[in-house]
C-alpha cells in the first residue's frame, strides 16, 4: 500500500482508469419533509418533478 502511494506521488499511475458505461436511467428522489395529504399538492409536485425529469434526460 506504502509503495503504490510513493509512485503515485512520485507521478506513476499505478491503477488503471475504467471505462464508465452510459447511463441508462435517470432517478432522482426527494421528500416533502413533511406529511402531504393534499391530492392538489401531490399532483403539482408530481408535474414540476416530470418537468425537471424531461430536463434531465435532454442533455
């Protein structure tokens, strides 16, 4: 371990980089922080994150 940090610092790479797949779904979870009983608040809630899922998987 001692002697793969001395290359290292020394400018050796001593591990190889991987290659990263693409990314084949997009999820991104958040809460309320607080209980939603509200059906209206749910449904725009529900919108804005649609929208910011289009968003996402536009780049």
């Amino acid at each position: 371990m001692a002697e793969r940090i001395v290359h290292e610092l020394r400018g050796t790479a001593c591990l190889g980089l991987e290659e990263i797949q693409p990314k084949k779904n997009i999820m991104c979870s958040r809460s309320f922080g607080r209980m939603m009983a509200e059906k209206h608040l749910l449904l725009e809630a529900i919108a804005q994150k649609l929208g910011w899922s289009d968003e996402d998987t536009s780049d």
